[in-house]
C-alpha cells in the first residue's frame, strides 16, 4: 500500500504520470437478482443508466453464458479502458497490455496496480510486459479487494445495468450496453473517480 501511494504521489505531481487500477470483471447471460428500489407509493422503477420496462428480471430457460472484461480505470482522471471478450487469459492480457500502453501515448511512466490473480503472474504475461518498458506493475497486498477502487466500478456497473435486467435473451445486445456503459469513461470521469474514491 505505501508503494501504491508513491505512485499515486507521482502521478499527482507529474504530468507524465499515469496510476491505474486494473481488474477483471464477469458477466452473465441470466440477470443478477437483487432489491431495487422506487419512490414510497409508486409501481414506476427509479431513473437508472438504462430504462427497464419494469421492475421484475427475466431468466431465459437457454445456457447462462457469461463475458469476461479486463479493465483499467486512471486514478487521475477516471479514464476506463477495457477488452471484452468471452475468455480472458494469458492472451488476451498479453493483447490488453498492448492496448493499455497504446492508449497513454504522452505519458512516460504508467503504474499498473493488479491484484494477485494467478493470470497476471502468468510468465507470459510478466514477460510481455517487459517489451513495455513504461509500465510498472504494483502488486495489490493479497485478499484485499477493498484495496483496488476499480472494485467500486463493477458495483456501480451491478447496479445501473446488470442487476433485474430483461435482456437474456438478447445477448449481443446485453454485451453491447455493458460496452457502451464502460465507453462513457473512455475521455475520464471526475464524477466517476469521485465516486470509487479517488477524490
């Protein structure tokens, strides 16, 4: 944790500093069920990110397939960058590290904070890092997810879309809203930073 906090001092400091926290996140075919809420005496649901039709979820009788999506997100300036694909391992890290350093053109330093997932240890992966002399991976101490504020992202995307949802059988419509939710960070989000805790 003292090490994350130099870098995140750094990056504070310098303009050419970039801190992200990095993380998995899945997804499934058949809807999260969990509360919802709406204003005391009313049968409407609440605004959220993507209107719902109604309140109840539907659960589709077909196979419960799921997505994988790694991800990044900037302590600075909120910035999510991520690779969506039906399987995430030693390849598509390797294909996401190309794009992690692709997307901070201007920055000579970014300090990639990941947790303990066998996969990121991967020799592969370690080794792939290495042909981006820029990146330096932080180790998150292990069992504490609390740690990574990327955490907070999957909650929020729990909430807004994938929690009740009536999409299960309408997959590739599914995978295009969680896309397109995570795209609305592609420029940064200080209300987003804000709100995982980076303030």
């Amino acid at each position: 944790m003292e090490r994350i906090e130099e870098a995140l001092k750094d990056s504070q400091e310098n303009p050419t500093v970039e801190v992200v926290f990095g993380d998995e996140f899945t997804f499934y075919k058949q809807p999260e069920v969990n509360y919802v809420f709406a204003p005391q005496g009313t049968k409407q649901p609440v605004e959220r990110a993507v209107a719902l039709p109604r309140l109840y979820a539907y659960r589709s009788c077909q196979n419960n397939t799921k997505r994988r999506i790694a991800a990044t997100m900037s302590a600075k300036t909120g910035r999510v960058d991520f690779l969506s694909r039906s399987k995430v391992g030693v390849v598509q890290l390797k294909q996401f590290i190309t794009q992690l350093d692709a997307a901070y053109p201007e920055t000579q330093r970014i300090y990639l904070v990941w947790d303990n997932w066998p996969v990121h240890k991967h020799p592969e992966v370690l080794e792939h890092i290495t042909c981006y002399p820029r990146i330096e991976v932080i180790w998150l101490p292990t069992y504490a997810p609390w740690t990574n504020p990327i955490e907070k992202l999957w909650l929020k995307l729990r909430a807004d879309l994938l929690w009740m949802h009536r999409l299960s059988q309408q997959w590739n419509e599914l995978i295009q809203r969680v896309d397109g939710y995570l795209m609305q960070f592609a420029n940064g989000s200080m209300e987003l930073r804000n709100s995982v805790g980076l303030s």
